[in-house]
C-alpha cells in the first residue's frame, strides 16, 4: 500500500426531492448570483427546472443560464460560459445534468477566475490556482463527476478530449436524486454502467500495488453495478436498484477505490477519449469497444488480478473466459463491443491511434502506449 | 435505499513519516498555538513527540500539553484540557494517540468554545454548536475517530459511557502512518481487529433497509481485517498488512458502510459500553463477550442477512456455524469471548443490564433493549 492523501470535501444531498434544498445550501454560503448550466430544454418540461429555480428565488439567489451543453462538451461553450460568468459577475456556477453539464461548470469555474485561456489547464500550460464553487444536480449517474475533482472538456478544433484535475473543482454541494436519472434510456443506462465499471477497473488492473481491500471495493461495485443494471434494464420504476447504481457511480471515481494503490492510468479512458473527440461516439458505448480488446492486451501484465476478476466476478477459473464473459455483458445490455458495430473500419485504428498516442503524452503514459501499441490493442476491438 | 447526507470533510494523509506534515498543515488555517493532547509519556522515548514539536516549531507553533489520557477516557481529565484550553486561549487542539487520546480531544474542543458543562452534550441537555479545530496523529487503529464527528467519553462518577457526534468535530487533519502503531501489543491488536469488524456490522445486520452495495463494503472490511490480524499477529513488521488494516479501521466508520441504510443503532457497542463504565475492560475485549452473544439473540430478526455473513465471511451455510465461527475467530486471536474469561459474575449481570438500559434510552432504542432484553443478551455470554 502506498502513502497517500484522501481529501473529499463534497457534500452529497441523496435521496428523492433533495434538489429542493440546493437554494438554501447556496444561500449559506452567501451567494447572491449563480450561473445555471444545462444541457437540453426537457428540464423545463419535466419541472425539474422550475423547482430548482422556485429553490433559488425562496433564498433571493439570482441566475442567468448557460444552456444547450452536449455530452462530449465542448470548449466552445465553455468559453461561452466563462465569458458570462465574468460579464455577469456570478459568485457560483450550478450544473443541472450529467456529467457533461458538471465538467462544462467546473472548467467554467476556473476559466472565470483566471485570465488565461482556458484550454492552457487542459494541455499542461498552466495550473489551477482557484475557481468559483461550483454546485450540482445530477441527472444521470456514471461519470463520477459529482464527487471529485476532475472535468473533461473537448476541444473540437484541434480534435482533443483532455482532463483538467485540481482540488478547487470538487463540486461544494452535489444533489444526487436517483428519481431524476429515470428518464435516461435504455442505451444511455448501459453506456453508463460500463462507464462505472471502466472507472472501477482500470486502476484494478493496472496498479502495481493494488491492496485487497481496495480490490475488494471494486469487486462489490461492478457486482452492484451488473445487477442494478439488469433489474433497470426491466424495470426503470425500480427506486432501490437506482439508487444502488446511482451511488456505486459516486464511489467508483470519488478517490475511495483508488487510496494506497498506485494507479497508473486510466489507459481504456485515454484510448475512449479518442474514438469520441474523432467521431463522438458516446464515451460508455467507446469504452465498451476498447475495454474487452485492452484487456486481451493487456492480461499477461498482471494475469493474477485478472485471474482474481474472472473468478470473483463471474466465477470463472479462466481469464479468457473472464475477459469475454464481460464483452459478452457489455453486449447484452445494449453496448457496442467492437469498432465494427459504430461503423468504424480498420482504415481509421492509425488515426485513432495518433491522437490517443498524443493524449498518452500529456497523462505521462506515453512509455506504455506508443502509437503502435494502441494499434494493437485496437486491432483487437 | 433511504435518503442521506453524506459529508466528510477530514483530510487523511496516509502513509511513512506523514506526522511530519502536521506543522504545516496546521499552519495553514493560521493556528499558533495548540493544546497537545497525548496518554502515556512514551511518545517522548520513541522519538514520536519529538518529530511533532519539531514539526509545529519549524511553522513557530506553540503548543501546551495535556498528558496522561487513559483508555476508556474520562470526563475529569476532558475538563482537565477544557479548563487548559481556555486559560491558555489555544487555538486548536492535537491529539497525539488512539480513540481516546482523540475522543477526549473532541471534547475539549467542543467544551473550549462553550459554558456550558460540558457532559450536558453527551446527556442531550445542550446541543453542539462550534468547537475548535482537531487535529490527529493515530498511534492505534481501531476506532474511526480519525474520520468521523463521534467522541466517547466516561463519566467515573455516573459511571456511564456516553458519546456526541456533531459535524464540529470531524479532525481536520488526521495523520495515519501505520508504522506509529507497530508498539500496540498483541492483545490489543486483536481487540482492535474486534472493534473495527464491530462498527461494520452493527449497521450490516440491524440496518431494515440495507443496499448490497454496503453489504459489500462491510465484508470487504471484514475480510480484511480478519486477514491482516492473522498476518501481524504473526508477523508485526508486515507493512502492507499493517496498512490495509489500518485503512479498514477508518472505512469501517467513517459513515461510508452506513450511508443509504436506516442504521438503527449500535446495540453491542451500547452493551459494551456498560462494561467499560463498570468494570474498566477494553472496549474491544468487551464487544468480542457482547457480540456473538447478541447474535444468537438477535439472529431471527434478520435471518437472511445472518445467512449472508456466514457464507461471505465463512464459507458457511448455517447462521449458528457462522457466528460460533466468528465467536472462534475472536477466541482464536486472544480476545475473550464470555463474561467468565474477564471474571465477571452472573450476579453482576442485572447491574451491566440496567446501566445498559439508561444508555438505551438516550440512544433511542430503548423501545428493544429493554433491561430484560439485555439480561438475556448477557446470559448468552
């Protein structure tokens, strides 16, 4: 076990109606005007806006609103948002939404603190000094977001999906109400828990010094996860089976399965964040791809640990077995499993390859996963 | 799934030499004086106290010293420090020990910032609204005071043993350098192994509405535990085991186990309590008498979950081998698993029951353990 520092200082509101509180957690911290970010306009619809904004007004919190954040966001509409929050002097950004709309607020409550160009934290040229606070309501459970420190951001002019990490974005507040993620479809359900299983097994696999218990963590959240999701997948209206995903979601990236290992990287996020700058795929649907081929390459590296997943997960004495009885489940539930299902040929592998092999550059990963070995490893998908 | 809040603000540093970080940390929040808080003097032979006041004097921190806190700590030594605290006007207080070296800190930082008496927190007649800073280095894994807003303190003259827990004395900063805790004998390593596997399953088996996600977790604990003491009792030297163990005791209350479930108290610890306040036992030798002896009364409210752990834990498919299991487990590392082993009598058995019974009715279970109920928990012991 490695030394290291745990500090989560996010506060979690769970439970059904919880977004009603988010005016008088603001208030506290006597904040007068935020920016409300979102994504699509159904929140206006659904009601879910109009009890979030009532929750505001009954503390005397002013707003002005940044809409229409995609998933895979982009730094367009960041800079959009950082350029109001500065004109609009704004003392806190909420985000209403997913992890996109959450990644969008954080990178936007830097950006308004700050006189460099944003992008500048993204690419190393630059580093985080503070940001506004930021808040959240979360309408769909998978990035983790709402509990860390992370943002990911897309810049589409120079086709790179890159990371922001820093102890000024852990979100003040964040609302997890498992009711509010009901109206997320079947596909999206499935591109999220292979989502949380990614950020649950990445470090499992490739952590030189990976202690039981943590194991143990991980082991009980892709467990929960696999089995809330196929209760879901029949029956949305269940509440305790979202909640269980909801919250496995929280743990998967809030630092807690990574504690005393020493992760290396998160190389299926690094290779994913490819396939989706390249052809914005979604990220649950690239990782479903490049998840099964990485572990085929990457197996005979630390062959216990996937021995230990094969038989601990699903019973399974072999790791070949293991590894395709999880592909197996990614397609079950509705996933893609191969570049071939989104339409990908194998003419592209080498210009995903390129960017990914720049991405392993800027994470520090670039002695592993050189160009060609990310071609190998995409050969496999 | 029931609704909850989850907030944890404690900044853990985890790892070698981590105490020499203390100084600085405390710096931070511009403290310049402290009251030190510690029990025995042999921190000041094994070089422990010496790296401390070298670490506050580099940041010219000044620090007055509370020495001599015993196990099961006491409410005149508490007022003691509280008396210090204000005379001296400390800013914060360092607590350098285990739970309660920590737990008689947490007091005084409450009782240093009001009038009041401070056992009126602990009887329910004042509630807790500011206290000083905490800050920890643990020499003893066991409690998950490190981490969490409880204290445990008794009263000699009421003779109960009483607990607060308020937002306000989360520590701030705690070091966890399992190395510190390599001077801990045997008998309390294992005492300690037995009060970390019984803060994970007090909620695991009387929460009504308990996730497998947190069911997970707690046999992750459990299994952790139980495998590191059997390698230190072995072999004190193994680090990782050492680390493993000492995180384990942080996980187990630091509210992740318990949050999402309608825990409904913590009857064997409430049990336990009685024999601390009037015999002076060790809190963990106590619960390994008070545990499996209120499993076997307690196994047919909640069968499935009985089943549960003697499978997870055991290997095993009946509920009364699973607790005999872990009533051997317990005897097996060198705690004493009934009221004969520490010498208490049958006959004292209505007094524990009726101290026990005062405790439940602040605790708020007295609804279920009635005296009765607990004269017929302690016969099974």
């Amino acid at each position: 076990m490695v030394d290291f520092t745990y500090h989560n200082p996010t506060k979690i509101e769970f439970g059904k109606e919880k977004e009603n509180l988010i005016g008088a957690e603001i208030a506290k911290e006597n904040i007068t005007k935020v920016l409300l970010c979102y994504g699509s306009e159904r929140i206006k619809t659904d009601g879910l806006y109009e009890k979030v904004t009532s929750s505001l007004k009954a503390k005397g919190i002013a707003w002005v609103e940044l809409s229409g954040i995609v998933s895979n966001p982009k730094l367009a509409k960041v800079n959009e948002g950082i350029a109001l929050a500065k004109k609009e002097k704004v003392q806190a950004i909420l985000a209403i939404g997913g992890g996109s709309v959450l990644d969008s607020a954080k990178t936007i409550a830097v950006g308004a603190l700050h006189g460099n160009d944003v992008w500048d934290f993204f690419i190393g040229k630059a580093s985080i000094e503070k940001a506004l606070p930021v808040y959240a309501i979360m309408t769909l459970a998978a990035t983790g977001s709402e509990m860390n420190g992370f943002a990911v951001v897309s810049n589409e002019e120079t086709k790179q999906k890159y990371s922001i990490q820093s102890a000024h974005i852990y979100p003040k507040v964040s609302v997890l109400n498992p009711e509010l993620t009901k109206s997320v479809p079947n596909d999206y359900l499935a591109y999220s828990a292979v989502d949380i299983i990614a950020h649950s097994i990445e470090g499992y696999f490739t952590a030189p010094d990976q202690p039981h218990f943590q194991s143990r963590m991980v082991e009980g959240i892709v467990k929960t996860v696999m089995e809330t999701t196929e209760i879901l997948l029949k029956n949305p209206e269940d509440y305790n089976a979202r909640a269980e995903f909801t919250w496995a979601a929280t743990q998967a990236l809030n630092g807690s399965t990574t504690a005393g290992t020493n992760l290396s990287g998160f190389p299926s996020h690094m290779i994913e964040h490819s396939l989706s700058a390249l052809f914005n795929i979604a990220h649950g649907a690239g990782l479903a791809i490049v998840i099964p081929a990485w572990m085929q390459w990457y197996k005979n590296k630390n062959h216990a640990q996937f021995e230990r997943f094969s038989k601990e997960i699903f019973g399974l004495d072999s790791v070949d077995e293991g590894i395709l009885a999880l592909k197996n489940w990614f397609a079950k539930i509705g996933a893609p499993v191969s570049l071939e299902k989104v339409s990908i040929g194998k003419n592209e592998i080498s210009a995903i390859a390129e960017n990914a092999a720049h991405t392993a550059v800027v994470w520090g990963m670039s002695d592993t996963y050189t160009q060609r070995a990310i071609e190998d490893i995409l050969h496999n998908a």
